[in-house]
C-alpha cells in the first residue's frame, strides 16, 4: 500500500516545522503530488501537515 499526497494549502503563516516536514515529504509548492510508502514515519509526517494536505491511498 502507498499514499499518495498532494499539496493542497500554501505554508505561508506555518510554522516552522510544519515547513521543513512538507520538504521532507519532498512537497515544495502548491499542486505538488507524491507518492510514498505507507509506514508509520510517513503517516506521521502526513498528520503534523494534515490541513496543508490531501492523502488518498494507492496501489
């Protein structure tokens, strides 16, 4: 199973570490998709940005 997530919100006015965990995901803008596997690191990476985020699951 794989999650794949977009970046939905811009992070003007997050903070910081909500910032540097969409980079880690590997989002950078807004329109941005990415696919990930679903471990528990990434679920929990995908929680602290929820709002900023969509996530469906994939195949």
């Amino acid at each position: 199973m794989r999650l794949k997530v977009e970046q939905k919100r811009s992070t003007i006015g997050c903070k910081a570490n909500q910032r540097e965990t969409l980079r880690t995901l590997g989002l950078k803008r807004i329109g941005d998709v990415v696919v990930k596997e679903d471990r528990p690191e990434i679920r929990g990476m995908v929680q602290t940005v929820r709002h900023l985020v969509t996530v469906e699951e994939v195949d």
